[in-house]
C-alpha cells in the first residue's frame, strides 16, 4: 500500500475517532460539567494549542535534521567516488586496475547489500563496509611516480577520506530517530488537543462535527509525516541511493 492510501486512511481513521468522540460526549457528559466560561476556555485552548506546536516543531527538527544529513552525506559520498575514480585513471597499473574496480565494487555493494542493510537493521552491511576499507588501504599503498602521478594521487587520496567522512555520516544518520520521550508525549497532546474541544459544551450540529473530524484528521496527518520522516533509510519518505545508482551509471561509461 503507497503511503499516499495509508496517509488518508490513518486521517480518515482519525477523523472519524474525533467526531465519534465528541458525539459520546455530548450525550454522556451531563452539560453542568462542560465548560460554561467560553472566554476562559479558548484562551486555556489557545496555550494548549500553543504548547503543542512548539512540540511538534521539536519533533520535526529531530526527525528532519538527520534525514537531510543523510541525504547530503549520500550525494557527497556518491560524488567522491566518481571523482576518485577519475582520478586514479591517472595512475599506473597496477595501482589503476586495482583502485577503479574497488570503486566500481563498492558502489555496486552499496546500492545491492547496503541500502537493504539500513532500511532493514539500521546498520551498516559489514561486507560493504570491509570493501571500503580495502579501498582506502590500497589507496594507501600507492607509490606515485613523478609530480603528475603525485597531484592525482593526492587528489585521489583527499576524495576517498572525504567520502570516509561522509559515510560514517550516511551510517550514523541510519539510527536516529524520534527521542523516546517524544512520541508518548506527542501522542498525548494530540489527544489532550482534541479532548479539550469536548469539554467546550458544543452543539451536535454538522458544523462542529466537521471541525472536530478537521482536527483530528491534522493531528493525525502531523504524526504520520512524523513517522514517515523518522529513521532517514527505514520509512516511507527513506533517502533513496539515487545518487550511488547515478554513480554506478557513470563509472560504467568511463
């Protein structure tokens, strides 16, 4: 199921919970403990309305910030390996031969043994990871020849640490998700959002079930977007390895 139906179905679900919530209440509450000072409830509201945003602003920046790093770390890495490539196609054989099928490898293992391994475990694949590491010892075994062989060598040997830096990055980005206290706290406000509306003594008419199934169907959309963010390589908006296939492309044609 495309996350787009499961979107519509959780707001649907949940904007159906909120109007039957509110019709329960308003036939089971007795109206003398409702709320009769209209005033003072919708500024109590609007601080709870308040206090809820900021939190949901926490939220998404603890979600967002490791997801967009893993996305730049991705197209970093994918981006060194291309130059890296290039670069060691100016060097001699063997170190040449040795160094771009390397490369070639591990893009090819990112893309077929990596990314399954992070969506799946949150870890890296260790057969990858031994991969890159073999790649960064045979870089350093390089012996370059002359001052032409020794600028791409060293070109060569500023990308491969580059795309070291950026990967450990990618592969600590993979675990981090919401803060635990978090969600039962979101969870929580949302419920405690739409509750209060209740206590409000509102009329059953269409007009005010249709607010309370509007929010709830909001609060439910903010928590699944959430969800969907939480985890960079795991969920439903996951970073792709777009830019590694591009790379696998690109290498393929050198």
């Amino acid at each position: 199921m495309s996350m787009l139906f499961t979107g519509t179905g959780v707001m649907a679900a949940a904007a159906v919970v909120s109007v039957l919530g509110f019709l329960l209440v308003s036939s089971v509450v007795p109206d003398r403990w409702l709320v009769a000072d209209a005033n003072g409830a919708g500024a109590l509201y609007a601080t709870i309305g308040m206090v809820y945003a900021i939190l949901i602003a926490i939220a998404a920046i603890a979600v967002w910030e490791p997801h967009t790093d893993a996305g730049a770390s991705t197209d970093r890495e994918a981006a060194d390996m291309v130059e890296a490539y290039r670069s060691a196609g100016q060097l001699a054989d063997p170190d040449r031969t040795d160094i771009q099928a390397l490369i070639t490898r591990y893009t090819h293992e990112v893309v077929d043994r990596e990314w399954p391994a992070l969506n799946e475990t949150r870890a890296a694949d260790p057969r990858t990871a031994a991969t890159f590491e073999d790649l960064r010892v045979r870089v350093e075994k390089v012996e370059p020849v002359g001052d032409r062989q020794q600028t791409f060598f060293q070109q060569l040997l500023g990308r491969v640490n580059d795309a070291a830096d950026a990967r450990r990055t990618r592969v600590a980005a993979a675990d981090e998700g919401m803060p635990e206290p978090l969600w039962p706290i979101l969870i929580l406000g949302g419920l405690v959002t739409i509750g209060f509306l209740y206590m409000f003594g509102l009329e059953r008419t269409f007009p005010n079930g249709l607010m309370m199934a509007t929010l709830g169907a909001m609060v439910a959309l903010m928590l699944f977007v959430l969800y969907q963010v939480e985890f960079p390589f795991s969920h439903g908006m996951a970073v792709q390895p777009d830019a590694f296939e591009e790379a696998r492309r690109q290498l393929g044609r050198t």
